[in-house]
C-alpha cells in the first residue's frame, strides 16, 4: 500500500443503487491522477446487494475504495452524513469530490483538470464541470448538457463563473453534486445547524467562502430514477424542503435576500397542497407554514407572495 499522502477523497453516498453501482464505482478507480486519491463510499444500510459489490471493489482496490457500512440508516435518523465521511476523510486532503451511486463519471480525468484547477485558482472555494443527464425510466440521455441551460450566466476565460447574487437570483444556476470539487475546509460543520442539510445549503456556503466556476468538459452523468432522493420526492415535499433550506439560511445567517427563495418554495408548496386536496389541504399547508416563519418573514411572504398564491390558485 503506497505512504504518498492523500490529496484528494471522494465522497459517495449509496442507499439501494445495485443496478448503477459497478458504474459509479468504475469511474472512480479509472481515475488517472499524478496525485493520490481514495473513495470513502457510505452505504447507508442497503436492502439490496449494494454492499457486497462495494466490499467486492475495496477488495480489487484496497487503495482506492474505502467503505463504511452503516447497520442502522443514518439518513432516516435525520443524522448528518456528511460529517460521517468528514471523520473517515484523510487529514491530508486538500479537495473532495462527490458523486453518489447513482451517477457516474466518464471521463478519466476529471479529478486531475479539478485538481490542476484549484492549484492554480485560490480565489475558488470550488469547481464543476458540466454534465449530461439521463433518465432512467425513459431510457434517454438529455437532449443537451447542463452547460446549455445556463444561458444567463456569461462564459468567460472557457468558464462559466457563478456569484452569491446568482446563488440567490438565477434559479437556473444548480451544478449536478457528480461533477462538484470542493475546498476541504469544513463546510460540513457549518451544515448542523440545519434542518435538511441539502446541496443547496452547502452551495450557499461554497459561495460564501470564494468563487464557483463550472468548466465545459463534460465529464460526468446526473441519473434521474425513481428510487433517488429527491426525484422519488413528490412536488409537494420538494417545494417544502427548499422552502425551509432558504427559510433557514435567512433566519441562521440572516440573509434576506433568501426569504425571496423561500417565499417562492412556499408559495408553490401551497399551490400544491390546493392542487392535492383542495381547501382543506391548503388551510392546513398554510398553517404549516404559519409554524416555520418568523413575523418579519410572515410579512414579506403576506405583501409579495399571497397575491400571487390566489393568482395562480384562480389558474
């Protein structure tokens, strides 16, 4: 077993991905780097044969694959995962990459361009690059690539660079978490004071902490099925987690400009609930959310959301 340092880890969630999961794990150990790396891959107690093909990689690689088999599921208590793999990370790591068992990488690569990238950009607190998507039920690959769709986002210098102010106000602009490389600088820390310690909450502080850019080369694939964690969501409960993220960035950090966010989850939230189960069902979404907000922000949502809720419930 080699004594170089690990510079690099990646981070990779799994919870029942066996029929995607030699393809995810392929792309890690095709990696070719001039730098070491290793994967700590998090099963998160599988009722599928996922654990066996991920011990079965850690035996092939032992230098590469490093598992951890959770006997209880961590993500149903509510506990932070992502301070799980930061306790397994190497304290030598510079960087970590993310990709969980569903997606996948295709190009061979990735890591080192990142790498290379955040060597010779200090100012970065991390680095993307663009990806395609597929959905698994159709069986079809995304007509175009995440790069296509971030119209309003300028390409300068073959990047294509976001602010805290697009994090906010260019709802276009959410990398795919396969194609993330990050500064190991603690974020996960930051992420226990929140409800749902989603990747929007952790690309708020990305933000925070320096630049994100994406670059052009595709190097990976975003998987849409009906067993992921947010697509097997329904609309109403994925409008009410981002309801609460943005809810608790401003009411934790006290950014205002996050209630603008919030107010438009919630609002859709409530459109949802009239659409589900009629009046009944929105008085009930609506005293749910009465229960989260504070009174500053029950008067924002009050003058510039429920004008618009009526609106769109009359549609």
């Amino acid at each position: 077993m080699t004594e170089e340092p690990v510079l690099v880890t990646i981070h990779s969630l799994v919870y029942n991905h066996e029929p995607f999961l030699r393809e995810c794990l392929d792309g890690f150990v095709m990696q070719k780097t001039n730098f070491r790396f290793e994967a700590i891959v998090h099963d998160d107690a599988s009722t599928d044969n996922s654990a066996k093909i991920i011990q079965e990689y850690a035996e092939k690689y032992p230098d590469i694959i490093k598992p951890i088999f959770e006997k209880e599921n961590q993500y149903s208590k509510h506990n932070n995962i992502g301070l799980i793999l930061q306790s397994a990370t190497a304290k030598t790591t510079k960087y970590i990459a993310t990709c969980e068992g569903d997606d996948y990488w295709t190009d061979p690569n990735k890591l080192q361009k990142q790498f290379d990238f955040l060597e010779s950009h200090p100012d970065h607190s991390a680095v993307t690059t663009d990806n395609i998507d597929y959905w698994e039920n159709e069986k079809r690959f995304d007509e175009h690539s995440k790069w296509y769709y971030l119209n309003r986002i300028p390409k300068i210098n073959g990047l294509k660079t976001a602010t805290l102010h697009d994090f906010f106000y260019n709802i276009e602009w959410m990398y795919s978490t396969c194609t993330l490389m990050r500064r190991n600088n603690g974020v996960e820390l930051s992420l226990q004071k929140y409800t749902y310690r989603y990747d929007t909450v952790k690309t708020y502080y990305l933000h925070k902490q320096g630049k994100i850019s994406m670059m052009q080369d595709c190097t990976a694939v975003y998987r849409y099925h009906d067993g992921g964690v947010w697509s097997s969501n329904t609309k109403e409960n994925n409008a009410w987690v981002g309801g609460v993220c943005y809810y608790e960035i401003y009411k934790i950090e006290n950014e205002k400009d996050a209630l603008n966010n919030a107010n438009e989850y919630l609002s859709y939230y409530l459109r949802l609930c009239y659409e589900g189960g009629g009046v009944v069902r929105l008085i009930k979404g609506f005293i749910k959310v009465l229960k989260l907000i504070d009174f500053y922000a029950f008067y924002r949502f009050c003058s510039f959301e429920i004008e618009k809720i009526f609106k769109k419930l009359k549609k």
